[in-house]
C-alpha cells in the first residue's frame, strides 16, 4: 500500500490503469532502466542453457505398487543416460 492513497480493489485498479493513455517507449541503458517496463517483446540470442533440459527432475510411476527403482547416481543435463 502506498502511504498517503486509500486502499482500493483490483478492478478499480485495473480501470484507472486503463483509463490513462501509456508513455511513449524511451531508450535507456540497460544500467538504467531499473523500473521501466520493455515497450516490446525481448527476443534471447541463445537458448539457455543450450542443451534440451526438463524443468522437472525425478521419477514418474504409474500402476499397482510397490515399485522398486534400480540404481542411483546424478545424471547431469545435457549428458543423456542410454536406455536399457
């Protein structure tokens, strides 16, 4: 909450925020431009990391249990395991 402004609700926010036209974009030094928004989408050089990687890490299991996982150990990504 900002000091000084009464509380109000999302849409009323909402509302306001669209009531008011936007800024003309400006261009700013990376070092400076704390604070501002990208008046257009930011398009990255290079995947990364650059290698295919999952944002999961573990083990899915489906079916009657008790299952029992063989083996162990760190598998690094980008150094895919064979499948046996």
């Amino acid at each position: 909450m900002t000091a000084g402004l009464p509380p109000t609700d999302w849409e009323k926010a909402r509302a306001a925020a669209r009531a008011v036209p936007a800024l003309p974009p400006v261009a700013r030094d990376l070092g400076d431009a704390l604070g501002h928004a990208l008046a257009e989408p930011l398009t990255a050089l290079t995947d990364l990391p650059p290698f295919d990687t999952s944002a999961m890490d573990g083990w899915a299991v489906a079916g009657p249990g008790p299952w029992r996982l063989d083996g162990s150990g760190v598998l690094a990504g980008g150094q895919p395991e064979p499948l046996r």
